[in-house]
C-alpha cells in the first residue's frame, strides 16, 4: 500500500520531532506534485480557502428549560 511506518513514544519523546517533520515534508511534496499537474501553474490564479467557525445557532431543545 506505500505507507509510511513511524515508531514513536510521546511519553519517553522518542522520534516525535523526526516524525512531525516527515510528515510535513510529505504534505508539503505532495501538495507541490499536485501543483506541477495542474494545468495553471501561476501561482496568482490560485486560491486558498481558510475553514471558518460557524457561529453557533441558540440551542432551541426541550432539554435545557
């Protein structure tokens, strides 16, 4: 399947920095191969999309009166 194998420990801090470095490198390469095949490679016609919070609605239920 090609994945990727990391053996870590948060509790002694065995190979989380390594780790968290290799996947960002990973994120970061596939995001620019996904780039390059994209039939508009300049750079300004690109858009970048940030989730936003959804303000959250009162709660109308029966359970809270």
């Amino acid at each position: 399947m090609n994945l990727n194998f990391f053996e870590t420990s948060a509790k002694d801090n065995k190979n989380v920095y390594e780790t968290f470095y290799a996947v960002t490198r990973l994120a970061l390469l596939n995001r620019l191969q996904a780039r390059e095949k994209s039939p508009s490679n300049d750079l300004t016609s690109q858009t970048i999309r940030l989730k936003t919070k959804k303000k959250d609605k009162k709660h109308h239920g029966s359970c809270c009166k």
